[in-house]
C-alpha cells in the first residue's frame, strides 16, 4: 500500500510543479512586455516631451498631453500674475516650462512678471538658457528673450537676440518690430528704420514705431533711405517693446 500511495502522490506533485513553472514563465513574460512598454514610453517621452513645438506637432499623443497642462496651469498663471499674486503666478509658469521649457507664452508672461517683480526668485535667464537648448532653431525663442533683455534695459543684449531671431526668420515682423524700436532707443535711427520698413512690409499692424520714426524725420522707404551708420550715439531712455 506505501508503494500505491506513493505512485498516487508523484503524478499530482509532477503536474503541480509544471503548473508553477509554467505560471512562472507566464508572469515572466508579461513583466517583460510591461517593461518593454514603459521603455517605449519613456524614450518617446525624452524625444518629443520638452519641446513644445514638437508637441504641438505631434497631434496623436503629446498635443493632448501639452493641451492639459495649458488648461490647468497657464490662464491660472496669467490671473494670478494680473492679481499681483506673483509668487502663485511664478510656480504655474515654472511648471510650464519645467514640462515645455520653451513655452512661447509662457516664457513672455514669465518675462514680463519677473521684470516687474524684480525678485530674486525668478531665473529668467537660467529659463531661457533651457528654451534654447531644448530647440535652437526657433526664431520666436529669440524674439521673446530679446524682449526681456529689452524691458530689463538690456539693449545689447536685445538686438543680438532679435538678430539671431532674424537669422532664423528674415521676414519675421516681431523680431524686425522690436529690432526697430531697440536701435530707436540707440537713437541709431537709419538702422531702426531699416528694420521698420522690413516689419511693415511683412504685416506689422502696430503704427508705434512709424511714429517714432516720423517724430525725428526718420521714416523713409528702403529704397531712399540714407546708409545705415554705426557712429549713432546709444541713449539710456527706457525700452517699450511690443510683443506683436
């Protein structure tokens, strides 16, 4: 009779333990194709994430994701900084960017808050280092950080930025606008009218700087208007760029 049990109890066991093995390759299996697929995720995450362009592109998946952090973060911003309720209106911004570092509207409400805040909270400049490294091609990054450099005083700094814009976008009215008005502020009025004419020709509906140019006898069409002159003394009056 042991001998009965025995040959009774060695198939159950057999079949028990193939049963585990073959469970445990199935579990084995399926963690595989789980950490395949957040493989998948996080190298589609690292190539399209940070830039905003590329997201904005990508209408099957990253538009949606870029969508939702607009919706919960960049008005909110915006009220909160038109409240005065800066440092509520900084962590929105900074939550952006951290995801978009190169956000357009997001970098110029930024700039635009921090100019006036004047607190040391605010990295502007670590923020645009970031927009710019994520996607140096875009023009619209040059533009934005040129018109921080303008609001802060920085005019130099201004119309290098607004160059390097043009670089990437000749016909660009934003970046020829507010070229125009930083050399206005140099009071280097041939080259501000240069970059007049182009911002008109291409569509710049604001009159500002034609007024500007008028004021002071500058305004005149390319094809009459004297050489550009780099002896024009700078001036030190205080910048007012457009964002349009």
């Amino acid at each position: 009779m042991k001998n009965v049990g025995q040959t009774l109890r060695i198939p159950w066991q057999h079949r028990a333990h193939a049963y585990a093995q073959k469970c445990g390759r199935g579990w084995r299996l399926l963690a595989a194709s789980i950490l395949i697929v957040c493989a998948f995720d996080v190298a589609h995450a690292q190539k399209t994430t940070f830039d905003y362009y590329a997201a904005k592109a990508d209408k099957m998946r990253e538009a949606k994701r870029l969508s939702t952090v607009e919706q919960y973060h960049l008005e909110q911003g915006d009220q909160k900084f038109r409240a005065g309720n800066y440092g509520g209106a900084l962590a929105e911004f900074t939550f952006i960017l951290g995801e978009y570092p190169n956000h357009p509207r997001a970098l110029l409400l930024l700039a635009e808050m921090c100019a006036k805040w004047k607190s040391s909270s605010c990295d502007v400049d670590g923020m645009f280092d970031n927009a710019v490294d994520v996607n140096p091609r875009v023009a619209g990054t040059y533009v934005v950080r040129g018109l921080y450099y303008h609001r802060t005083g920085r005019l130099e700094n201004a119309i290098a930025s607004y160059n390097r814009a043009l670089e990437l976008d000749p016909n660009s009215l934003n970046a020829n606008y507010n070229l125009g008005l930083a050399y206005f502020d140099q009071k280097q009025y041939s080259r501000a009218n240069e970059a007049a004419q182009r911002a008109y020709l291409n569509g710049a509906p604001l009159p500002g700087l034609r007024n500007k140019l008028q004021s002071v006898g500058a305004w005149r069409s390319l094809d009459t208007a004297a050489p550009t002159s780099g002896n024009e003394a700078p001036s030190v009056a205080a910048p007012t760029p457009a964002t349009k």
